[in-house]
C-alpha cells in the first residue's frame, strides 16, 4: 500500500516549492562563475580550483545517502533543516577563506554534503504527495 496522498492543491503547492528549493541547490553548479576571481585574489591555481568542485559533487552522493536514512528516521524538518545550515555555513566560510583547504572544506564538504541531502529530500518529500502525474512531478522538480 502506498503512503502517496492524492495529486490535489497541496501536492502542487509542495512541488512549486520544491522546484524553487532545486533552483537554490543549483547554486552548486555556478562554481565556473568563481573560479577565476577566487585564484586572482587569493592566488590559487586552476587544477587546485577546480578540486573545490569535484570534491563538492563526490562528497554529495554521501549527502543524498545519508538524507535517505535520515528520511526514514526523522521528520521533514531535521531532513531539510541540516542540508539548509550545511549550505548557508558552507557558503559564509567559503566567502572568508584564506588557503586553499579551507575551501575545500568549507565549499567542497560542507556544501557538497547539504546539497547532496537537499536533493534526495526534496525528491523524496514532494514525490510522497502524488499518486498521479509522477513523471511530470520528478521531471519538474529536476529542471529546477
């Protein structure tokens, strides 16, 4: 038997939310748009830049299997409250960096491990609401 509700109002309204939470995760993929003032300013190279990102996407998948078991042990708000702190703590830190390390602590593992959970949360969450129009729902939850 399955715990999906029906694909009323509020099914929707939880998808519209959860697409504008995915546009916020995108902000993963706007590392390109840094890499060059950050290695101006701080004087790092590209193959040290460009570590930063791979570090962040690898330790994302640890995110998404980790909100996957917390899913199924707490409530909606522990799921989505840690990859939220996670994210905004990431991105202070990674503002303020000095070394190279510190970046990729701060972007790399903070932010890569919250926007891991974000994404299996948001899918798993909104997804649980619709019994119709599944495919459209996933599909519209990943363009954003």
């Amino acid at each position: 038997m399955s715990n999906r509700s029906e694909s009323g109002q509020k099914a929707w309204q939880i998808l519209l939310i959860g697409f504008l939470i995915m546009v916020l995760a995108g902000l993963i993929f706007s590392w390109s748009i840094f890499i060059t003032p950050i290695e101006k300013d701080l004087g790092f190279n590209r193959k040290d830049t460009s570590l930063v990102f791979t570090i962040s996407l690898s330790i994302s998948i640890l995110g998404q299997i980790f909100a996957g078991f917390l899913k199924k042990k707490t409530n909606s708000f522990i799921v989505f409250g840690i990859p939220a702190v996670l994210f905004f703590l990431g991105f202070t830190f990674a503002a303020r960096v000095q070394t190279i390390t510190s970046l990729y602590l701060s972007y790399g593992l903070l932010v890569g491990f919250g926007i891991g959970m974000v994404y299996n949360a948001v899918l798993a969450y909104a997804l649980d609401h619709f019994t119709k129009n599944l495919g459209l729902a996933s599909g519209l939850l990943l363009m954003g």
